[in-house]
C-alpha cells in the first residue's frame, strides 16, 4: 500500500500547492486592484487611522487633519473650501478620496507611497507614529483668488500656468462646493450633501478646468489652425488670405458668415495676423481646407490633442474630429464641428507660445514634504514636447498681441503690461447660448502666466455676448493680479 | 521498508518534541502580546496566566506520551498546539474588535473547549493501547458514524445555521456531529477495506485496457456515494458531502492501488455536483458567488474576505492592527484563515498553511511506516480528512473552489471541530509510536499475528 500513500501524498501537495498559489495571487497580484475598489471600507478606515498629509499653498493648509473626538481619530478639514476644491477634491469617509488630489495622490498623503518606502521604513525603526506626507502645490493663492472673483457666480472655469515651467497657478472651476461637508463624520449629512450635489444641474463637483462635459473651443483654435499654417512653412504672418463677409462652403448650400457680418479686409483680402486679430471666420475656414484636415489634426495632436495627461489628476484628452469632408474640416479649423478641449488644453497652447515654443508638463504638487517640512520629493519642470518651432511661436505672439492691441481682444489689455491672447466665442451643442472664452499669456515679452477662461453659455449676459466684451474682461482682472 | 523513510530516526526523540512545544508556546505567547500591544499599547495582564496554562497543558499532553507512547511522531503535537493556540489569539483578538470582555467572549469558551479536547485526547491514548483493537468495533463504528451524520436531518434537534443543516442542538449545546463521524467511519472505512482489499483490487475485467471492478464490487462505492449524496441534499452541506466522499475513495485507492477506482469516484463525485448543481439555487448561489464574488445582490462575504486579504498584502497588517470583523461573524471560525491572511499577511498564512500540510504529511508517513494494513489505512485516511477539510474551507476563502462551510482545523472557534482534530491527533500518536518502535517488537509472538506484513515494496 506504500506506492499509493506516496502518490496520495502528491495529490496532497498539489492541494495544498493550489491553495498557496491562490492565496499569493490574490494577496500580491490583485492586492493593488482589491485595495482600490469603491465601498472598500477597510481602506476608508484605516485612511482615518494614520494622520494624513496636509495640502498646502504657499505655506498655507488648505487641507489638513485634525483629531476628531469619535472612532475614526482624525477629520478632515479644508479652509477656503469652495476655492480649492476642484484642487484637492475631498477626503471622505463614506465616499472615500477623490474629486482632486486627495484621491490623485491619496497614496503619498497616507504615506502608503511606494516612493515613500524608506522614510516609512525609518519611521518603524524610529517608532515614530504612521504619518502621510504634505504636498506643497504650485497654486499661487492671489491668481486662484482672482480667477474666483473674476467667474463671479457665473458657470464656467479658469486655470492658469507658469509657461515657463508648466506649474499651475489657478485653477478654479465654478459652481464649486464645500469639500468640509464630504469630509464630516455625520455621514447621514454627507450622503444628503453628496446625492443633492450629484443630482444638480449645474455640476458643482466637476473639475471643468480638466473633465466634464468638453467645451468647444471657437476661435481661441484659430492658434492652432494659424500654427499649422506657420509650421507649413507656406505662410507668414504677413501672407495674404482671401476674406469675404461670407464664405460659401463646397458640397452644401450652408455659407460661413463672418461674427461682424462684414469682409475682413479691403477687396475681400486680408494678411494671416489681421485674420486673428479680427477672429476672421472666412479667412480661417478657407486656410483650413487649404492645409487640409491631416495638417490641422496632426498640430492638434502635437500639442497635446488626444493625449491622456496627469497634473496629476487624470486630464480628459481633448479630441479633434477625424474623416472630415470639406465643409467639416472649414469648421473644425475656427473651433466649431466636433472639435472638443479643456480648457487646460487651451492654456497650454497659449504657455506653449509664451514658452517660445516649448511645452512644459503641467504640474500641481510643487514638492512633497514630511512633517518638518523638509522636501521629500520635488518635481522638476520638465519639457512635454515641441509642438511649433521658436519662430512659429514668434510670428503667433506678434499676432496674439494686435488680437489685444487693435482687436477683438482689447477689454483684456493691462494698462503698462503687454497682453497676447485670443477670445473665442463657441456655439455649442446647446442652441441656446454661446460658451466665451480668452486664452493669451503676459508679459508679452517675458511671460510669467499663461491662461484660458471659458464662461458656459455666454456668461450672464445671454446670446448675444461675444467672448471680447465678456471673458476678456475677466481675464485682465487674472493678469492684473499676476504681473503687478 | 528499505527506503529509508521510517529507520531514520532512532530513539524515542521526546526531547525533540519538548522543546518543539517549548516553540509552539512562546510563539502563541508572542503573538497575544502582540495583540495586546497593537490594541491597548500595553502587554496584556493575563499573558502570565495563559502562559502557564498553556504551558502546563502541553506538557501535560508531552508526559502521558512519554508514558504511553514513547515512540510517537515528536512533530504532531507541537505543531497542533501551535495551530490552537494561534487559534485562540484570534478568537480572542475579534472578541476584543467586538467589544466583548473576557468573561463573554469566544476565546474563553474555546480555550475551555481546548483543554477538554485535549484531555479527550489523552483519555483516548490511555484507552486505546493498540490501534488494531479498533477493528473488533468497526461496524459499531459504522452505526455510529451513520447516526452522527444523519442527526442534523431529524426534527427538533437539527438546525439550519446559515442555510446549512449540520448542527444538532440539545439543551444549550450545540454540537456539528459530522465532525465526529468523520473519525468513526474512517475507522470503519479502514478497517472494512482491510478485510475486502483483495477482492476489490483483484478481480474484475479489463474495459479498453481499464481494469473494471465486478458490479457487486461496487456495492461500496455507490453505498458511500449515495449517503453523501444524501448529506448534499438534505443538510445542504456540500463540504462534509465532498469530505467524506473524497475520503472513501482516496482510501479505496490506497487499498486497493487501483486507479479505475479514482476515475469512477471523480465521474459519480463530479455527476453528483452537476445534478445538485441543477436542482437547488443555493448551489448556483454559491457558484455564481465562486465565479464573481463581487455580484451585485448577492451575499458580500467572499468580497470582504478578499478584500481583507488584499488589505493585508504580503506582510499584513500586523496583529490588532486590521478590520477581520469586516467578515462579519463567521471572523473567527469559516473565515478565521482570512483573518489571519489579513492580519499576518500572505507570508504569516503561508506559514500556517504549510502548518497543516506538516501535519498530513507526517500522518501520510506514519502510514508508509505502520506495519499493519489497517493502520496504514487509517492514518493515511486520517491525514487525508485534515488535508481534504483544509482544501475545502482554504480552497473556498482564495477562489480555488466554491465556498462551503467546514470548521478550520484547530483555527475555528468550535468544541465539536476541536474535540474532533484532538482525536486525530491521538490516534496518529498512537499508530505512530506502534510504527516507530524499535523492531524488536516485530519478533514478540504475541503481535506477530498479523497477516498484513505483507507489504509490496517496488
């Protein structure tokens, strides 16, 4: 009976076997995805256990952690709740952490981070308590103040960079919302707050500087179109272009009429930079189909159309449409048809400009710091990519400043402070109203923020407002807090 | 028996074994400290007391083997009592996470259980001075173990815990019998195998090169298959169902060292599954919930248990540090495993999942070193039982098998469980010290009798 006991003992090992390598996949491999299941209560938890990180700006808690007087030891709490919102999100305790970079970097917060390891494992030899790390953010608290102002309590959003290193200033989104009600240990009132907040119309808890529903860009993508042209090598600035009042449009009966309703120039001609500083409609529509929609689309792809990006919270890739005919790609080409951005996407054309050319990353988390404020871990500014070259990037900034100068851009000038921009009025899938926007950088000469606003559905002034007498107006408020 | 696997160790080794124990006790001790360190920040007061209780008790045990069973395997009774007192630490570990002081808790009632099961243990090395007086009894075995399988069924007595109708109940105790006639019918299983061995393994016809076993010979086979058919039916219990059945066929294998019986069994076990399969929704829950634990609607459990051994990772949390309760009431007996896999991570239960497989391995030992046939029989069906339970209730928690509830060996909070795995223990001890024992017993006249010395060796 010996040979069948051994082989019995085969079928043993192969059980226990079995059992082992069940147990290393689902503790080792799947761990990471188990972990972050929605309603996994234990990392909710013990998230409330460990004192989590505090977000700061410029010195400043905007979120930290305080000793709470019931079992989950710490709450949350967040000054200036509404204006930093879309920046941290929220920590709770029945939603868990998200919104922001509360979920973003939830990991160095806890000081679960990988990258945390050996500080971590410092702390166990030093018997220090379990601690998360600080962020520092790259946030400028007057810009993110005078971006909220200048929203007012109209819908819309701003976000603004340091073109020279990608950092961001502001960002502010609007309708924003109290992070400090998700974050309270009444959970009854938190799930009320968060099922009210989901239900609203207006969207408070959508970041739209970087997700939600996409705008439509108008004529702010007149920057692209004019930098595909540039890059063409075809063009100038100086190149002439035809410029009717109305452009009739191949294969429809459909014509494109200028905003003005006149030609943009003396016998129906115009030169590439008077086209933007008018906001040229027919110019722009004609110089579209001339370059052809591969031209415009690969320029949109270079700077960034299309691609997923992490500031760290997830970016939703701003799309330009493909397999266009003709009418199409004359639409697509002054920002209108399918063409969809954040408005970050936007800002980071114009700092792309500003930056001579060179695209910077955008970032929010400055540095990550412990809790003697000693720099962790620090980001560099690092190149994202080269969409146009250092002379494209001139030729745009000469016709960026007449759009301020002479043009539909002039309620965004700052008196003793050269402004380059673009306005854009978007007609969106909504017939009802339009979105405005103004993107442009400052000082011309050397650039400190470059910014994109958009106001959904023409602000608070209805139809008929067009984005120079609206968003430019706001965005000088931004740039008279940035450059003075 | 030249291969060298039963004459390496010579002397009785009841040193080894001692300081073994000595192991087993400061682990266990190490690890209440732990909990009490990681929950209140101080060392538990009673740690002295449980020390010395624990302490006192395996010795207690290491002596009466001394006495009775000198030549006993020296693994099997450290490595259990480090495995009840692990047990203990996290019954009491989930008792404090409830809130439940000692006087209430769980741990208290086990650490009671474990001394009575202990006790029960020794009483049976004492009684039984030689396993193969067992034989004189096996169809009172038999009844017995048939009883104590069908109680659950009758009325006024069974009762239905969690859709599972393996408990009985009488006055304040209750009580899951299969665990006890797991042990009675093992007896009987080896014992009647002994006796039919030849005429199962011997005649027969050869289908497409198969041997197959005569139709009256099968007898056994479709009688075993059909009562845990019965128990799969009525109590609903598909692990006592898949226990008993993969043990009256791993055992009739090595009876008869005829693997036509394994087919047939795996064909008539898998039929078996197929049709309960079809006929009652409890099962397709189950299969349902095995196939994607996280199907919205249906019970949470197996999720929060993954979920926990996620949380733990390959460290774990370290103990008192986790949320075990997370796994609702079953934290300290079907789940205990989950809760040791959060708390002590993936390397703590892999530790004590080879625990168990040392345990079935030296049972599988003493069954190639045991002179006679039924105790081979026996302590490989014994060793098998503990390995099969494992898989069972192991295999469900990490997604190998559909989940089905059968205790822990020596983990779950339970006496019946605990009384049960004890007796295992001491049978093994038993046949061990017979097969361990220098050969000079083999000429005493009075035990040469026996006409399985027979043994193939190839």
């Amino acid at each position: 009976m010996n040979t069948p006991i051994r082989r019995l003992g085969f079928v043993v090992a192969a059980l226990f076997c079995s059992v082992l390598l069940a147990a290393s996949y689902i503790q080792v491999l799947q761990a990471k995805s188990l972990n972050n299941r929605p309603g996994n209560t234990r990392i909710i938890n013990a998230g409330y256990k460990i004192e989590r990180g505090s977000i700061l700006v410029d010195g400043k808690a905007i979120a930290t952690s305080r000793k709470s007087n019931d079992k989950y030891v710490y709450e949350r709490q967040y000054t200036n709740g509404s204006l930093y919102a879309p920046v941290t999100g929220y920590s709770s305790l029945v939603y868990g952490n998200g919104g922001g970079l509360e979920g973003a970097e939830n990991e160095v917060l806890t000081g679960t981070s990988d990258s945390l390891f050996y500080r971590r494992l410092v702390d166990v030899v030093t018997g220090k308590p379990k601690q998360g790390a600080n962020l520092e953010l790259t946030i400028n608290p007057k810009i993110q103040q005078a971006a909220a102002q200048a929203l007012g309590n109209r819908r819309g959003a701003v976000v603004a960079l340091d073109p020279k290193t990608g950092a961001v200033l502001a960002m502010v989104t609007s309708p924003s919302y109290d992070p400090n009600n998700l974050a309270s240990h009444d959970t009854e009132a938190v799930t009320k707050t968060w099922t009210q907040m989901n239900a609203a119309a207006n969207q408070p808890m959508v970041n739209r500087t970087i997700g939600g529903t996409l705008y439509p860009p108008g004529s702010t993508f007149k920057l692209v179109t004019s930098a595909a042209a540039l890059e063409s090598g075809n063009y100038s600035n100086s190149s002439t272009l035809p410029g009717p009042a109305t452009l009739r449009l191949p294969q429809t009966t459909h014509s494109l009429p200028n905003d003005d309703g006149r030609a943009c120039g003396p016998n129906d001609e115009t030169s590439l930079l008077h086209a933007l500083e008018v906001s040229c409609n027919t110019a722009y529509a004609q110089l579209g189909m001339d370059l052809g929609q591969d031209k415009l689309a690969s320029q949109a792809k270079k700077f960034g159309f299309g691609d997923v990006m992490r500031v760290p919270m997830r970016v939703t890739p701003s799309t330009f449409p493909t397999q266009l005919n003709e009418p199409q790609t004359a639409m697509s080409a002054i920002g209108q048809y399918d063409v969809r951005v954040t408005p970050l996407q936007i800002a980071m054309i114009s700092a792309t400009i500003a930056n001579g050319g060179n695209q910077m990353q955008p970032y929010l988390v400055k540095n990550v710091v412990d809790s003697d404020l000693d720099v962790i871990k620090s980001t560099d500014p690092k190149v994202r990519a080269k969409p146009i070259s250092g002379q494209t990037a001139d030729s745009l900034t000469e016709m960026m400043e007449a759009v301020v100068n002479n043009g539909t851009g002039k309620q965004a000038a700052v008196p003793g402070v050269q402004v380059a921009g673009k306005t854009g009025t978007a007609q969106g899938d909504t017939k009802n109203a339009a979105d405005l926007w103004f993107t442009g950088f400052a000082p011309a000469n050397d650039p400190k923020i470059a910014l994109a606003i958009v106001l959904e559905n023409g602000g608070d002034q209805g139809v008929e407002a067009l984005a120079g007498s609206v968003a430019a107006p706001a965005a000088r408020q931004i740039f008279e807090a940035a450059v003075r | 028996m030249s291969l060298g696997l039963t004459r390496t160790t010579s002397g009785t080794k009841r040193g080894t074994e001692l300081f073994l124990l000595g192991f087993a006790v400061v682990v266990v001790l190490f690890a209440y400290a732990s909990v009490g360190l990681a929950i209140d920040g101080t060392m538990p007061a009673d740690i002295m007391t449980l020390g010395i209780g624990l302490g006192v008790l395996a010795l207690v045990f290491h002596l009466v083997v001394r006495i009775v069973a000198s030549y006993a395997d020296p693994v099997l009774l450290p490595t259990a009592t480090l495995l009840n007192g692990l047990g203990l630490v996290m019954i009491h570990r989930i008792d404090v996470a409830r809130g439940r002081d000692i006087m209430e808790g769980a741990a208290l009632r086990q650490l009671m259980w474990s001394t009575i099961a202990v006790g029960a243990a020794i009483t049976l090395l004492f009684l039984i001075r030689d396993h193969r007086k067992l034989r004189r009894y096996t169809f009172t075995f038999a009844a017995a173990g048939l009883a104590l399988l069908m109680m659950p069924m009758l009325p006024f007595i069974g009762m239905n815990i969690n859709g599972n109708r393996i408990w009985i109940h009488i006055g304040p105790l209750s009580f899951q019998p299969s665990e006890v006639a797991k042990i009675l019918l093992t007896i009987f299983f080896a014992s009647y195998l002994v006796q039919t061995r030849d005429a199962l393994s011997l005649v027969g016809k050869r289908f497409l090169g198969f041997p197959l076993p005569r139709a009256r010979d099968m007898g056994p086979i479709m009688f075993a298959w059909l009562m845990s058919l019965a128990v799969l039916v009525f109590e609903k219990d598909l692990g006592t169902s898949l226990l008993f059945f993969g043990l009256f066929v791993a055992m009739l294998y090595v009876a008869t060292e005829r693997r036509s019986w394994v087919a047939i069994g795996l064909i008539l076990f898998f039929t078996g599954c197929y049709v309960a399969y079809l006929l009652f929704a409890n099962f397709q829950n189950r299969v349902a919930l095995w196939l994607d634990p996280f199907t919205p609607g249906q019970s949470d459990q197996v999720a929060r248990s993954l979920m926990g051994l996620a949380f733990g990772g390959i460290t774990g949390t370290g103990l008192g540090r986790g949320y075990p309760t997370f796994n609702y009431s079953e934290a300290n007996s079907d789940f205990i495993m989950s809760s040791f896999g959060e708390e002590i991570g993936l390397a703590g239960i892999m530790a004590m999942i080879v625990l168990f497989a040392i345990i079935v391995e030296r049972g599988l030992r003493i069954g190639i070193a045991c002179r006679d046939g039924f105790g081979k029989l026996l302590a490989t069906g014994l060793a098998f039982s503990v390995c099969l339970q494992c898989f069972v209730v192991l295999g469900g928690i990490t997604r190998v098998i559909p989940l089905t509830g059968l205790t822990t060996p020596f983990l779950s909070a339970g006496g019946s469980s605990l009384l049960a795995n004890w007796a295992i223990i001491a049978l093994l001890l038993r046949i061990s010290d017979q097969a361990r024992r220098p050969s000079v017993a083999e000429t005493d006249p009075t035990r040469g009798s026996d006409d399985t010395q027979v043994v193939k060796v190839r």
